[in-house]
C-alpha cells in the first residue's frame, strides 16, 4: 500500500545512464546557479530595517544606505576570493572540500557541519520569506503561514525525489523574470519621484529615538549578510559548466556579483526613496511595489512582483535540496555521515537527504512559526563559517605551493578568509541571544558526533578487512564449523514437518525443542511427536506462556546440548506470510522477537522458513513442498 | 534501552504461580466490585439534571425524583435477574459466555463486541468524572482537563501492566470510604435543612421554560441509566468468592443494589432541597458538599467528598483494566480476537489488551476534551446491549431445561431482557445524535472485523492440521527437498568468507551472487574472488545501486540457475550486531528488506548470520569461528 502511494507521488525508478546532464553556459548557469543568492534581496535588506526603525525611526534609511554599501564591498571580496577557488578546484570547491584539503579533516568536518546547517535555514528562511511575501498581498492568509510553509517544503520534498534536477532550465526562466521585475520596479520607482510623485510618510514610526549604537549598526549589518549567501553555488558547480568550465563560471560568478549589487544596491536606494516599514508578514518589497505601481495601470506589476519574489525564494530553497544531500551524501563516502545517506534512491535522488533536510526545515519553522526576523538570528553564521574555512584552505593553498604570483592570490584569499571571520564574530556576538548560540552550540556537537560516526565506521573496516595471507591461505573445505541444527516445534503440524524436512536436507545434527506450560502439555506433544516414527530427539522444557527464547539459551548452554567450540547452531523458525496486510496483525510475530535475541549470539543462525497462508479453504498452495 | 525503562516502570517479571488469589467474603467483595456501579452516582443524576434545567428550570428537580425512581425499579430489575445468572453459572457468567452459549455464537460476539465499547466508555467517562470533580474543587486546573485526564490514563496503564490485582484489598477501602462519606454527607444535608437551613435559589437558573416533552424526559432517563452500569461485575466475578461462592455472590449483589438505592435515590433527593446547577466543570457532588460543609465546621468534609469521588471513579476506571483484557483474551482464545491479545505479559497482565484499552480511551477523551456530557451520549449503550443479550440468553435457556420452577425463572430473566432492550432502543433514539449513532454503527463493524479474524484462523488451522495418515505415513528420510545455496557477496571481506564456510556445512550446490555498478566493480570482485581459490562458482549481475533482490530473483528463475521443483533454496544474509543502539543507524539495514522480500517465495529459505561488530580496535571477537 505504501509502495503505491510511493509511485503515485515520486513516479517510476530511473536508470543509471540518466544521471547525466546537459551542460550549462553563462546564459542558463547565471539564473540556474543564482537563485540562492539574488533571492536574499527579498529578505536581507528588510531585516536590515527591521532593527533599526524601532530604535531610530527615519534614520534607519540613511543607515541602510551605509550598510547596504559595506555589505556590498564584502560581496566584491567574496567575488575576487572565489574567482581563485573556482579556477583550483575544477571539479567543484565546495568548502568541505577545500578546507579538508588544505587544512585537514578537522577543519574540513567543521565546513561541512556549518554548511549543513546553513542549508536546512537556507530552506527555513526562504520558504518562510517566500510565505511572507505572498499573504504581504493576500492578507487573508496570514494566520496560515505556518502551515503553508511546511506544505510547500513537502511539496518540494516531492518534487526532489522525483528527482527535479537543480539545473534544469525550467529555473532559470524566474529568476531571469525576478530580475527583469526587480530592475523594472527600481527603474520605475525613481521615474515616479523624478515625476513630481512624493511618498507618503512612513507609517507606524515610532516617536521616540533612541541613540544609534554600535551594537545596533552591527546587529542590522549581521542581518544583511544575509544578501551574500549563496555566491559560493557557483563554486561548487564548475563540473556542470560547458568547456571551458572554469572561464564559464567565472564569468557567471562576475555576472552574479553585478546582479546582487544591481538588486540590492537599487532596492536600497528605493527603500530609502519610499520609506515603508517593514514588519511581520508585511515584506517590504511587496510594500515598494505597492507604493509604486498601485493606482497606476501598471498595477499588474505589484502582482508581477509578488508572484517572481515568492518564485525566487522556493527556487531559493530548492538549491539546499541539492546542496545538502550531495553534500551529505560526499560526506558520508568519507565515512563521515551514515551510509545510507549516500545511496542514490529510485529516481536518482539522494532520498534520505532530502527527507531529512525537509524534516528539520519543517520542524525550524514550526517552532520559529515561520518568522523571518526570528529565523534570520541562525542564518548566515554557518555560511560565513564555511566561507573563513574555505578561504583560509586557499590561503594555505597559495603558501604551500609557491607557485608564479601566489602572493597575490593568498592576500586576496587572506583578506576574504579575514573579513569573513569577521563577520562570524560580529554574527556570534550581535545575534547571540536571537538563535546564534543555538548554532554555536550545534555545530561542535556535529562535529563530535561526525567523528564518532567516522570511528565506528574505520573499527568496522578494520574487523572485516582480510590480510593477503589470510586470502592466500584460505580453504573452504577445512571444516571450521560443526553444523547442528534445533527446530523449535510449538505443535505437530504441517508447518513442524516442513521444517524437519528442511533441517534434514542441511544437517545430521538435529534436535527438535518444545516449549510447554504444564505436565499436561508436554505429554500430549511427546505422544503426537512419538507418532512421526522418527530418529530426531524431541526436547521439552516448561516455561510460562510458552517464551521460547530463554529455555531454548539455557538449553544449547547446558551439559545436555553438550555445546563444543567451532559448533554452528541453525534455529529455524517459521513464518506465516499472509496475503493481506491486516492478517499480519493476526499472527503472534514473535519470530521477530526470538530471531533477534537469537542473533545476538555469534554461534547461532536463523533460518526463516516462510509458510504461505490463504484466507480461502486451500489446502497449501505449495503442496509440492509438503 | 526501551527495555530498561520497561523494567523500572512495570517491573520484574513474574512467575506463573503467582496467579493464585486470595478468594474474597463478603466485607471485601461488596467494595471490591461496587466501584463501577456506585462510581455512577458522581455522574448520573447530575447528566439528568444538564439535559432537564436548560429546558424546565427548576421543575427539573422534581423530574429528577422520578426517573430516579424508575432506574431505581430498573436497579432492581436487573438485581433479580443476575442472581439468576450467578446460580447458573459459578465460573463466571459474562455475557459474551451467556450469550454464546443459550443464543448462537453471532449473539455472544455481538454481546463481546458491546462490552468491549463499554469497557472503553467507562474509562473515558469514570476518568473524564473523577477529572471534573477535582477542578471543581480546584479551578485553577480546569484548562488541564485534557491532560490530567490522559495522565491518569497512563498511570492506570502502568499500574495494570505492573499487575496490581483488582482484587487487591486495598482497593475495597476507598469503596467504603466513599459510601460513608456520602452517606454523612446525605444525612448532614437533612439535617442542615431541618435545623432552619433555607438553600439559596439555584444560580444560573434559565428564565425561559419549555413545555416539557415526553423526549426531554426519556433523553433526562437515557443519561441516568449510567447509574445500573457495573451491577453485572458481580456475577462475572462468582470464582473469585470463598465457598460457597454462589450464595456470597449473590448476597454482594443484594447489598450492592442497596447501596446504589441509597446514595442515588439520596443524592436525588438532597439536589432536589438544594437545588444546584451543575455545568460541564461544575460537579453535582462537589457543589452540593460545598452548599452543606462549607462555611461550617466540618468544612473538611467538603476535600473528603471530593476527594473520595475523585478516587472511587478513578476505581471504576480501572475495573475496566481487568475486565476488557479478560474479555478480550477469552475472545482471542477463541479465536475470535488477534491472538496475541490471549497471552499475559511478563506480570501475568493481558499487556496488549491493557495498552488497547488506554490508547482507545485516551483518544475518545481528548476528541470529546474529557467532556462527560459529551461521552455519556456513548456510554450505557453497549451495557444495555449486553444486559438484553445475557438475560434473553438465560430466558432461552430456562426455556429449554425446562427445570423444576423454570417458569418463575424465566419471568425474571425474560423481564429483564425486555426492559434492557427497552433502554437499548430509547438510548440509541434519544441520544442518537450525542454519539449513541458512533456505537450503533462501531458494533456491527465490530462484529464483521471479528468474524473475519475467526474465518483466517479456521482457515491457517485448516492448512496446518494434518490428516492422521499424514502422520501414519511420514518419513524423515524420504527426500523431498533439494536444499540449494546463494551466498549474496558485497566485498570480498571476513563476513563474506565466514557466509562461504557456514554454505559449505549445510550444502554441496551453493552459488556466490554479486550485484555491481559497472564493468571495473565486476573485474574487481571476480578477481579478489579468484584469489581465493575455490570450487564454488560466482555469479556477477549488473544492478543501478547495487540492488540486489531483483537481479537475485531473476536469476533463479533463469535457465542459468536452472531451478527445478523441489529445490529449496537458502539465501545467507550477515547481520551486523552492534554494541551500541545509535550504531544501528550506522549501517544500512538493508537486510530486513531484503530478507522481507525474498520471504514472499515459499522456496526461499533465509538464513541470516550475525557478525558482531565492536567499536574499539579489536579484530572480530569470535576469532574461533573465523
């Protein structure tokens, strides 16, 4: 049943040769590739707001201004820091990789556990951006927000193991739309103000100012960090590029840089212009829209800027849907995750990953109940961790090699590597208390937990690994084990005999055990057992409600059984496979209870003996097998 | 670790013997069984006063006095006719045997299924009661209804499966408790009023009377009837009497039905002088102590009530616990119930029937939120089914003996069945649509799903018997099995080569089965394999993610293997057991799939061979079988 409803909602098993993909250029490879980063426009400068107009009202504009500028400035340095990433590492640099490369697993374990996190709030704020910008417009569907968030990482959970591929063109068409509108609503909004048009106060500002400390400037800059997120995608994804790849994405990488400057450099500028006021479930960039293009024909603009901002940020979401679980799934080919969660499932898709990626994001948004503002104070820490590791790898890099000019490329990693470690700092100390210390407590507690993982895993390959002498020296015939077989018989029916029938085709070492409550009991199975006329002894033990696995223990451990060393003991036990999945609850499925004592014994095996039932007046259907 | 937590909330197991009880008098029997029946006092009268003073205002007291005179005849009624039922049957006369036994076996399931809704109506009604007295003494915890009521679910959950016998002494204590206090309580209540004491009118009272239909009166009766609910424990409970046990059986019911007289007829009557207004967290019991204790010197009277209702109903609560697993397990005896509901737990409880009862009551209080008047509307229903099933089947019964004074008898018996199915019809039509239409329709659905268990058991036993010449003729040695090998090989590693030599001990034909992903694994498996120079062949299939049912299945219906009728084929799959329950996680487990899937072939038998893994450096600790 749950396998149909699987198909239905994931569709068939694709085959392996589909993994490939068509390669992109920069016309397809910018908006692939830039959804992460552009969307953060809807969100990174509203939140800048967010902070500063309660405490300094219509200063906060001006403020924006100066923030949005050294925010922009860190971007340039991210930009020339990842041009050098993107051309030493042409199979893609993702930060585990590079930071596990230059400066060893510790550092490159710790990449990998910020990217994680950053990747399920990459989700969580996303979607909740993306649900704010929507009932901005639909007022009527505010008090769903929640809901309609978690519906939406469900449905993208759907579309990914279906297996949508990130790079399918498909996405690349809104977010070239989300940048047409964008320009146009800027382009727009000053073509307004230049025609005589003067906006409105703004409203709800609060009366009274406070003065414009050091820490809020800080605080508000740690929010619009948030508009760098999603740069190093390009990075990552050089393999994907036409040849020459690395030329390819560094050109999109540039084109990238231009359009977030473009973006949120002009919505800055707007915000500043238009003075709205942000707040919960009201987004500013649905607000501007708004301003500009309601009561003008152009209305079907605000409606146009809805629609392509809510795009952009599920498309936005959608890249950690391919991010984290090939990251994870990398991850754990280096033993450093658990292993399922680097097989590939039905339909290409990492499919664990990506469930578990929807299962956190889910669960973030219901306790955050879908806040931007609350959701912001964890975001951005972990990315700017994978950005210091990273770019402090490709400083090392450069001094390792000393190849031509590698001054010159280990001062511009060196100052991205600084700057971003800065930014960690201002991020951990600024946002603390709204959700940082959660990460930073987090993150060491992944990292403990991947190295535990990686142990059990290098002690497992330790104990199966074989020494060539052992291979060399090895012979199936030399009789290792003596092979002794109990066949536990609850009464003598046809499900017994087979089961003896079966034991004698693998052993001459038979001993058939019955667990019985009374005197009464054991002697009616001895009479019924004597009257099969055979040669295998028949033990009985008495045990309360007939629990079979501690007398069955007892009984291979004592002097009876006489157990030798080297002695293999098969128990065979049956199981009724039903036809309908209800009947499954008729039957005791003790069997899965015994065989899992059993096996935590080295010396015995289980056999499971399935035993066909029909619901109709059959006699088996398997009477060749009697 | 599950388990452990198991052993500290339920405790050790116990021995079989354990089972014997102390049989009971008298003195301890009366209290011992009264709780259910005289439980229904805290809740009874005071739903025939909800559904009356909405309607009639203050008329309702007097109407009260009425029905309570007709249950009171309907009391005695049934008193009569259980005694009868106690003469003829000392092991123990539950509807479900009555029924089955004079009337077919479609009367007795029906009678089975009725009780078992009752059992769960009464937890959640005598719980949801018990909940409502204590806020109305303590209103501050009346926004927790839902929960304390769950909780003490729970705690009765534990309890039972802990094994705490209702038979316990202990419990006849509250019993006589509660009767003494409500006995004060009523004489108090006299006596207050004739010392010049004039109640204050009743608050709330409605100002707009309705005429007063024959209806609101029969659906005022319906609720009522909750009171006679409990009157036929004691004669499902005559085994448990000292010799004679009959005659101290039936005496218990006599005093019983007195002490229902008293509290209930009094009760009546004292609401009638003192006229309260009970409303869903307002208990009739509690106010009317309140009206008598408070603001005197016997204030502690007003906690005592409270506090002994509170326990008295959490008693009826659990005489459910004993009486729905009971059933239950006499049913799945039967064969008319999952048989795993038939087996006691390691404290000799019926621990599934115990678990069944809890969650099914715990969902029926949290969708009607602990809500008495909501869940009467459910309750008595299937009582009365049952009073009407047992007393038609004694009626049937006399009439066939056909005994000395059979005509008396089947007066009695044939009256109480009439009633019964009297209230049976006015509660299924005045409470219809409270819920009573969730029982009529639950029932008949009941009934059906019991059939269907009963018709796959007879038809798995029909499978199962064999014939007495199957026995006759059964020969151990005549070869009816060609017992097959495939050892399913993912690495050529120390667990695969302990799979290899176990197949050596059980069979000459056995077969290594590899799955790869492309040419180079294939190449690399079968030269490893070859190194180890053996005279057992491998097989290597192609599979997308090393899938390996499938391709092993179709194998064996390949030419290739050349599978023919009779060959019982052993698939070895290694089981890593890990010393540490997060561990498990570890690994990828596919061999429950695996193991689920090719048990659905009757010629495939699975033998699953545990390795065990340990987390420090050492090699494999079963180093003898290597």
């Amino acid at each position: 049943m749950f396998k149909k409803v699987r198909r239905i909602l994931v569709g068939k098993p694709l085959k392996n040769e589909a993994l490939q993909d068509q390669k992109m250029g920069v016309l397809w490879g910018l908006p692939i590739l830039s959804s992460d980063a552009i969307s953060s426009v809807a969100y990174a400068g509203q939140e800048v707001l967010m902070v500063l107009i309660p405490a300094v009202g219509m200063l906060a504009f001006r403020q924006l201004s100066y923030i949005s500028i050294a925010i922009i400035c860190l971007l340039m340095i991210l930009m020339l820091s990842y041009r050098q990433v993107i051309d030493s590492y042409p199979n893609g640099g993702g930060a585990y990789v590079v930071a596990k490369e230059n400066l060893g697993i510790l550092a490159g374990v710790t990449a990998g556990a910020a990217l994680s996190v950053d990747y399920v709030m990459t989700v969580a704020v996303s979607i909740s951006s993306g649900v704010e910008q929507f009932t901005t417009a639909f007022k009527g569907f505010k008090p769903y927000s929640v809901v309609i968030a978690v519906a939406m990482v469900i449905l993208l959970m759907i579309g990914n193991l279906r297996g949508i591929r990130e790079s399918s063109r498909v996405f690349g068409i809104p977010a070239y739309a989300f940048i047409i509108g964008m320009v146009v609503m800027i382009a727009a909004g000053f073509a307004k103000v230049a025609g005589g048009y003067v906006p409105p106060p703004a409203a709800d500002m609060p009366d009274v100012v406070k003065p414009l400390t050091l820490m809020l400037v800080l605080t508000a800059f740690s929010n619009g960090c948030a508009a760098v997120t999603g740069v190093e995608a390009v990075s990552n994804a050089v393999p994907n590029f036409k040849n020459p790849s690395t030329k390819y994405a560094k050109r999109v990488l540039f084109l990238l840089s231009m359009v977030i400057l473009v973006l949120f450099g002009g919505s800055s500028i707007i915000a500043n212009i238009y003075h709205v006021n942000p707040s919960h479930g009201n987004a500013m960039l649905v607000m501007i829209a708004g301003e500009i293009f309601h009561n003008t024909k152009f209305d079907f603009m605000f409606y146009y800027i809805t629609a392509t901002t809510f795009i952009i940020l599920v498309l936005a979401a959608n890249t950690a849907y391919s991010g984290f679980p090939m990251l994870i799934s990398i991850m754990a080919k280096d033993g450093y995750a658990p292993r399922q969660l680097s097989m590939r499932g039905d339909r290409l898709s990492y499919d664990n990953g990506i469930i578990l990626l929807s299962v956190l994001a889910s669960v973030l948004m219901v306790v955050f109940k879908a806040d931007v503002s609350k959701l912001i104070g964890l975001y951005a820490i972990g990315v700017f961790i994978s950005f210091t590791l990273s770019q402090t790898g490709m400083f090392i890099k450069w001094k390792r090699s000393k190849e031509k000019g590698w001054k010159h490329k280990a001062i511009i990693n060196g100052t991205g590597a600084i700057v971003s470690g800065i930014v960690v700092i201002i991020i951990a100390f600024t946002k603390f208390r709204e959700g940082a210390w959660l990460v930073v407590i987090l993150i060491p507690i992944l990292i403990l937990l991947i190295f535990k993982v990686k142990k059990h895993y290098e002690a497992v390959m330790r104990q199966l690994r074989l020494k060539p002498e052992e291979i060399a020296n090895f012979d199936i015939n030399k009789a290792v084990y003596r092979n002794r077989v109990i066949v536990p018989i609850e009464s003598i029916n046809r499900s017994s005999l087979r089961a003896l029938r079966y034991a004698r085709t693998i052993s001459d070492n038979i001993t058939a055990f019955s667990v019985v409550i009374d005197e009464a009991d054991a002697k009616k199975i001895k009479e019924k057992y004597k009257a099969l006329n055979m040669d295998i002894p028949i033990v009985v033990k008495y045990s309360p409600f007939r629990k079979v696995v501690d007398p069955m223990l007892k009984f291979i451990e004592s002097a009876e059984y006489d157990y030798q060393n080297g002695d293999m003991i098969t128990v065979i036990l049956p199981q009724f496979a039903v036809k309908k999945w209800w009947h499954r609850f008729l039957h005791n499925n003790t069997r899965y209870y015994v065989e899992k004592e059993l096996l935590k014994h080295k010396h015995i095996v289980v056999s499971v003996m399935p035993l066909q039932l029909r619901d109709d007046d059959f006699v088996l259907n398997s009477r060749k097998y009697d």
